[in-house]
C-alpha cells in the first residue's frame, strides 16, 4: 500500500541554523501539506502546496518557514533560521485531492538546541 | 473560528470494554468532523469522517461516530475495545471558508489495560 514518507525521523540542530525536513508524498497525489505538533499540544497547520505553488498557510507559517517541490517525488519544508521554539513533530501529509483524505506520513522530531 | 475540544486527555479502558471518547466542536456551519489516530511512531490514519448525509458514520477498525448537531459533538466509539487500540486519537473539524484543512483537537490517550 503506498504511504507517505519522511526523513529525517529525527533531526537535532543547533539555534540559527537552517533546517530541510524532507517528504515524499504518495505519487499520484497532486496536494501536500506540512502540519507541527509541538510536544503536548494540538497538530497545527502549517501550509498546502497545488501546482507548485502554496495554496493556503497558517499564521504560523511566517518568512523563515518555506516550502519546495524540487522534483517529481519530493516535497521539502525548510526552515532557514531555527528557533528553540521550533522543536516539534513535524508531519508531511498528501492527498489526491483538496477534499479527499490526507494520508499522513510518520513525522520528523525536530530539536533545537 | 473553528475549534474542536477534546475534554480526556487519557481515557483508560480494559480489553473487550465498551469506549467512547468525546469531541465537541466549535462552527457556525455545518462542519467536516474528522477523526484520526495516531499509533506510536507512525503517522495520523483516518478513521472516519462527516461531511453530510446519515449523521452515524461508520470507519475503520470497528469505530463508529455520531454527529449531533444540537450538542456540537461528534463522540467516537467502539463496543469493544482491543489492545492494539492503544493509540492517541485526535478530533478535528474542518469547513471553514470551504476550506477542508482540518483544525485538530489536543487528543486523546487511549490506554488499553488487559
């Protein structure tokens, strides 16, 4: 059965420093999205991708925060200058289409130190 | 603006019990009521969803949920609880703006006790 991916499981870092949470969504998928669970709260949206483009971002989703589709497989999130108050679960998800099920994958843990 | 209240932050049953975890949401609308669950070290699943029609919805693995408009809930259950349910579960409502990016409760611990 297809699934998302996401690579990292695990990436720890230092303040400052940029970040590139990797995801490869499910192929005939065509929406992707980013979510972050901070440790003890609520899954948060962060932004969705269409057509090389974003379609949607949250508040949270501000100038350091930005997303990629580098090739056909890939979808990055980068964050270019980590803060401690990043550290978080950070989940990629993909759908087929904006109002079908998001399949989401396992998460990348990010720590900043 | 949508939101969605879990009030359990765990909830502990023992195997073969019967389980029912709340959700009340927020919305003006009628909302798109989701709901998920996520097993250690693996992504969030849907189990079911509500976006009109039969306000019973049937999902995976067994669970069932309720949309009661009058109560703002939408309350998951399962008559019988197995061990491998052991699992954060997660509420989430979304509609808002036609927008189906769904806004999540804080979850639900379900500790399973054999």
């Amino acid at each position: 059965e297809p699934e998302v991916t996401q690579t990292p499981s695990h990436q720890v870092t230092q303040m400052g420093q940029e970040v590139i949470l990797r995801c490869v969504p499910i192929s005939n998928h065509l929406y992707f999205y980013w979510y972050r669970q901070i440790l003890g709260q609520k899954v948060e949206f962060l932004v969705s991708f269409y057509n090389n483009e974003i379609s949607e971002k949250s508040e949270i989703f501000d100038d350091q925060f930005s997303v990629e589709r580098p090739d056909g497989s890939n979808f990055t999130l980068k964050i270019r200058s980590t803060k401690l108050e990043d550290s978080a679960m950070y989940f990629c998800a993909s759908s087929r289409g904006s109002y079908n099920e998001q399949f989401f994958g396992p998460g990348t843990r990010l720590t900043v130190l | 603006a949508q939101s969605v209240t879990q009030p359990d932050i765990h909830i502990t049953v023992s195997e073969g019990a019967s389980l029912e975890l709340r959700c009340n949401y927020s919305y003006g609308a009628t909302p798109y009521l989701f709901w998920y669950v996520q097993s250690p070290g693996q992504g969030l699943q849907l189990l079911l969803k509500y976006f009109s029609g039969d306000t019973l919805v049937q999902g995976i693995k067994g669970f069932e949920a309720e949309f009661k408009r009058s109560q703002s809930s939408f309350n998951l259950r399962k008559p019988s609880v197995h061990w491998s349910d052991a699992a954060e579960y997660f509420c989430a409502v979304g509609g808002t703006g036609g927008s189906y990016i769904p806004t999540f409760g804080r979850g639900t611990s379900l500790i399973v006790h054999p």
